[in-house]
C-alpha cells in the first residue's frame, strides 16, 4: 500500500537510509573511509529495525489468538461440564438427557477454540518464516551494498591517497 503512494518500502528505504548517510558524512572533509561506513550500517540497521518491527507487529495478534483460544475453549468445557453436574443435581435420577446439553455444550466450544487456535497457529508460523525470511535478506543485502560502497569509494579514500603520495613523490624524483 505505501509503494503504491510513492512512499519507500523495505528495502528501498534500508538503501535510501544508509546511503542518505554516506552522502551525508562523504560530503564532511576529514572524514575517514571507517567512519563513513560505519555511519551508513548504523542507518541501514536502524531502518532495518523499523521494517522487522513493521513486520512483527502484524504477527502478534495471531500468536495471541493462537496461545489464547485453547483457553478458552478449555473455559467452555470446564462450563459446559459444570453445567452437566448442576442439571444433574436437579435431578431425581441420573439420566444422559440431564448431562447431555451441558456435555454438548462443553465438545463445541472445545472445538471452536481448536478450531481458532490451529489455523492462527499455523499462520504464525507461516508469517514468521516469511518475516525471518525477509530479514536475512534485508541483512544480506546492507552487507552488500556496504561492501559495494566500500569497494566503490576505496579508491578515492583509500588506495588513492597512497596513489597521489607515490605519483608525487616519483614526479618530484623524476625532476631533480
């Protein structure tokens, strides 16, 4: 939904995030080439944090319905089953149709609590390995383009230096 408005999403935002900050801290003179990456994983891993926990937020409430239902449905047995021994105090004589309602009564919600609980159980489950999914490759991919950034600018930061000090120094022996 926010893709469609022309808002960043996922990765997008882990990417805009962490080279928003090389440019950034590129841009400051003196800045060494460890500094700058390191500002740019701090970016990508605080965007990365807010999109797991986009993410895991939208789990929560199945693993609630999943943990929760059981319960109830046992509340409701434990019910229907109190309600069985109360018609049967009732009564004269011992008889299925006195603790047949409450029984019933106690199967159903045993059921519909099950019936809740395996489906939102295993959705869970299924989202989960969906978001852990996700999240290896949003790290993957950070690594990837710090390496990509470091191997992009290395030459302007690091090999050139010695670079420009070699020529220098081998253009001033080359004059006397």
């Amino acid at each position: 939904d926010a893709g469609r408005r022309g808002e960043l999403v996922g990765l997008e935002r882990i990417f805009q995030s962490g080279f928003a900050e090389f440019l950034k801290l590129r841009g400051r003179t003196g800045t060494e080439l460890s500094d700058i990456m390191d500002g740019s994983r701090r970016a990508m891993r605080a965007a990365a944090q807010r999109e797991m926990d986009t993410l895991d937020s939208h789990t929560s409430f199945l693993a609630t319905v999943g943990s929760v239902s059981p319960y109830i449905g046992l509340f409701g047995t434990v019910w229907g089953i109190m309600h069985s021994f109360l018609n049967l105090a009732n009564q004269n004589q011992a008889t299925l149709s006195a603790v047949a309602p409450g029984i019933a009564e106690a199967l159903i919600t045993t059921a519909f609590g099950l019936l809740v609980a395996i489906p939102a159980v295993w959705m869970y489950n299924f989202f989960q390995t969906k978001v852990d999914n996700i999240t290896a490759e949003m790290t993957y991919s950070s690594k990837e383009m710090i390496d990509y950034l470091i191997k992009g600018v290395s030459g302007e930061f690091g090999r050139s230096r010695f670079t420009r000090e070699f020529n220098t120094a081998a253009q001033n022996a080359a004059k006397i």
